[in-house]
C-alpha cells in the first residue's frame, strides 16, 4: 500500500490473507505465505533464497533470470488469492468474520496511514541526553572503580561476577546450568536490597546504557532524512491477545516509569503551529476486569469516581481511604495490576519485598474482599484447558498453547496467560474499535488532525492550534464509546509540544 501511494493508487478494499490467519490462529504458527500454504494448501512454495541464492554467491532480485522471477512472483499473487479465499471460508466456518471485518481489517489503511504520518523527533535533544548520558555512565563506573579498588570491565557478566562473588564475598544468587553466577537484575536487585553499594551502581549504569544505546542513540539513525520524522512500522500479528506491536523502531517499550524514560519522550515533537495531543484510556484493564469478572464492589467504586489503589489498600490492609501512606497505596496498586496477570505470592512478594507469607496472606485477603474474581479465574482456567484458548469480550481467540503441560511451570504460565489474555485482549479490541471510531470521526469533520502512534493504552496525534478546542471532545467522544460496559470508559487527555509533556 505504501508503495502504490506513492504513484497516487489508493487500493480500496482491501482483503489480507496474513491477518484473516492471525484472527483464526492467533499465536498457534506463524503467518508468513510460506507457511500457511503449506497450512493450508499443502503446497511447498519457491523460497526466496532458492530464486536469489545464498551467502557470496546471492544475488538481488532484478537480477534474477526474468522467466525464474515471473514464476516466483506469479505463485506468491497466486498463493495469496487462494488463501484469501480459503480463510474467508474458514473464518465465517468458526464464527471470527466479526472480528475480521470490525475490528481487523478496517485498521490496516489506518495503520499505514499512521506510519506514513510519523512522528517528528528532535535529533539535539538526542544527542544532548546522549552526552548526558555517557557522563553519568562514566561517573558510575568510576565509583565502581574505587569501591572495588582497581578498574574493571563493568560490561562484562563473568568480570563483574568474579568481584562480586570472589573478591567483594557477597552472597551467590543463582547459578546458571553451566555453573556461572549470574549477575541478572535480579540477583542484583536482592543484594542492593541488602545495602550492599556496588550492585545498586551496576544497576543504573546497565539502564542508562540499554537508554543510550537502544533509543538516544539509534533514534537518530531512524530520522527520515526527506520527512524529519520516525516512521515506525506496525504489527497486527505479533501478539497473541490481538495488541499491536512497533518496530524499525520499536516506541512501545520506551520505558516511562523511569525519569530518564521519560525523557526519551521529550525527544518527540510536534511540527511548528501543531501541538501532540495524548489520550489515554484511564485503568482499562481493571475496568475490563470488574465487567468481567462482574465485581459489584469494584463497579460502584469506578461509578462513584473512588480511588481504585487506595480502596483496595484499604480492603486489603483495614485501614481508612483518607491520608493513605503513599507507600501502602502502592503496595495495592502492584496487588490489583498483579491479580490481572495472575500474579503469585512469590511473583508479589518479590516485587513489594516482603516474605511469601505476607504476600500469600494479601492475595488471599485480596479475593475475600472481590469474591468474583477468584471464581472468574477459576472458569477460565477451566474453559482454556478444555478449549485451548479463552475469548475476548468481543469474540477473538487467544489461543494457549501450553495449558495442559505436564510440566507445572510451564502450565503455571499458561494459566496465568489465560486468565490475563481476555482482560488484555479485550483491551486491545476496545482500542482497535476506538481508533477506527476516532479516524471516521476526524475525516466527517474535514479535521487536519493526523492519529500518529498507538502505544498500548495511548493514542498520540498531531494537532494544528486552531484545531485544538474542537478536535479534543471528537477524541475523546470516538474513544469513550468504542465499548458498551457496565461501567464507563474514561479517556484522559494532555496537549504539549512534545510527547512527554503532553503525556
């Protein structure tokens, strides 16, 4: 599609083999051609590399014989329309056309709209955290240096291992099968809270090294040099619960609970005489979860607009709502986004750092308070192992593949999976609908609004100032009606120059 507009065709209709896959197998197998005419068709087909050739001897494809390259283009259009119309049967065969035609397909000229929009990024602002950066790495390996009394690879896992464990004497963590310690976040987390000082430096050092090499660094190198923007690329057939994925680059996993997270963002700006405007769904997922799971308790505190964090603490804890100590809310908050992902004692214990029994003990007192939950779990456990998948409140399968493992691990992940899957499905559903509502709604109102990003809960977009007033109620009407639950959706909106200001 990208490639033909830029020849001025706009192709319309448009049908999709791989995403008609992805709605009726989600994450059972890939969804490249070759693999589902093999699927689906029992049909080997003419590999690339057989057309091309491989290492020294490979060439590029205008240089392949012309009757050898008609014939592998021919079978991949021929392929193409073959499964297309295959897995149109398929999918009205199993009841998923509504999830296709609704939610699905609709999104892909949206998404390529959006990646053709970008997003613009301040290459100084980069390069100034970049430097920022490097200092601050610099600082701390020399603190490294001179607690540990000479000069070290900081970098290195097995250097950094022998004067941990060797020269400082800290306690060994874990091993790995070949019998080297490990030095994972982890282990270092679990020493530095036992006040030891080099782990907490190593810490930092290894985050603001990920920072700078994977975003301040590489960010630039994605700027298109004709646009000025980043043009990411979107995936509808990454994850298993329906979410959409970003690569080349990837702008979901800049991480935002960090400040120097936070940041990054700051890079992302909006054009001159334009403004980013954020909308965020506002606790999704625990919404979802009190429609699903059918919690009274947790519908009437969403209704009456009550702290979510704070009344759970109090619950949980048997304390007042008012003047909460912050800290104990926040216990509660990683009790309550726990629970989503089916979180274990030993999985809350370690992110809150008390014991197990304490942890087991707030889980337990956590599902006395929302009986609905622990009985919501426990049928769709049920219905995954018999089915082998779970659905989303608007009908797409999230296959789990492992839930009848003999390993319990293993199985134990998968049921985690399973109880998490409708919750963050039906999220990511509920976010496809909105942004197909907000894109109709931008283009019946003439608007030159642009929709830029979509990074899990958030749409960002690139408004002209004169549009700001009357763009922000179209946003956040399309998204606040994209689902009929028992309890509203609320969006929260923030407008800035750059992306985390605006956030």
């Amino acid at each position: 599609m990208h490639i033909f507009a830029r020849h001025q065709i706009n192709i319309k209709p448009i049908n999709d083999s791989m995403v008609m896959s992805f709605v009726l197998d989600g994450s059972l197998h890939g969804h490249g051609m070759d693999e589902l005419a093999k699927i689906h068709l029992n049909v080997t087909t003419t590999s690339f590399k057989e057309v091309t050739g491989t290492g020294k001897n490979q060439i590029t494809f205008d240089l392949v014989e012309l009757k050898k390259a008609r014939d592998y283009a021919a079978q991949d259009a021929d392929m193409t329309l073959q499964l297309g119309q295959k897995l149109k049967y398929d999918l009205l065969k199993n009841h998923l056309i509504s999830v296709y035609e609704r939610l699905d397909r609709p999104l892909i000229p949206i998404l390529m709209r959006m990646e053709k929009n970008g997003i613009k990024v301040d290459p100084t602002t980069l390069a100034r955290l970049s430097n920022d950066f490097a200092k601050r790495m610099e600082n701390l390996e020399a603190k490294s240096y001179t607690l540990v009394g000479r000069t070290f690879n900081i970098g290195s896992p097995k250097q950094l291992g022998e004067v941990l464990f060797d020269e400082m004497a800290l306690p060994v963590g874990k091993t790995g099968k070949s019998g080297a310690r490990s030095t994972s976040a982890e282990v270092l987390e679990n020493l530095a809270a036992e006040g030891h000082e080099l782990p907490p430096i190593i810490l930092e050092w290894r985050q603001l090294t990920k920072l700078k090499n994977t975003y301040t660094d590489a960010l630039v190198g994605h700027i298109n040099p004709d646009s000025g923007r980043v043009h990411t690329s979107f995936s509808m057939t990454t994850a298993g619960t329906g979410r959409l994925s970003s690569s080349e680059p990837n702008l979901q996993n800049i991480p935002i609970r960090t400040e120097e997270g936070r940041k990054i963002r700051a890079a992302f700006i909006a054009e001159k005489d334009h403004k980013l405007l954020s909308a965020d769904y506002s606790q999704i997922e625990l919404r979802i979860l009190a429609h699903i799971a059918k919690v009274d308790r947790l519908k009437q505190a969403f209704l009456e607009k009550i702290d979510i964090h704070a009344l759970t603490a109090s619950q949980v804890f048997k304390i007042p709502v008012h003047d909460m100590d912050p800290m104990i809310r926040r216990s509660a908050k990683a009790i309550n986004f726990g629970i989503i992902y089916g979180i274990s004692p030993f999985g809350l214990a370690r992110q809150l750092g008390i014991s197990r029994q304490d942890a087991k003990h707030y889980i337990e007192s956590y599902f006395t308070q929302y009986p609905g939950i622990q009985s919501y779990m426990d049928t769709i456990i049920k219905t995954a192992r018999s089915d082998g998948y779970v659905k989303t409140l608007f009908g797409r399968k999230c296959f789990i593949p492992g839930i009848r493992d003999k390993n319990p691990a293993r199985r134990g992940f998968s049921e985690r999976a399973a109880i998490n899957a409708p919750i963050q499905g039906t999220a990511a559903d509920i976010m496809k609908k909105a942004m197909i509502r907000v894109e109709n709604a931008l283009q019946t109102s003439g608007l030159k609004t642009k929709m830029l990003l979509q990074v899990h809960d958030e749409l960002v977009f690139e408004v002209p100032d004169k549009e700001l007033k009357e763009v922000v109620p179209i946003i956040k009407e399309a998204m606040e009606t994209a689902a009929n639950l028992d309890i509203p959706l609320i969006v929260e909106t923030g407008i800035a120059n750059d992306w985390e200001k605006a956030h």
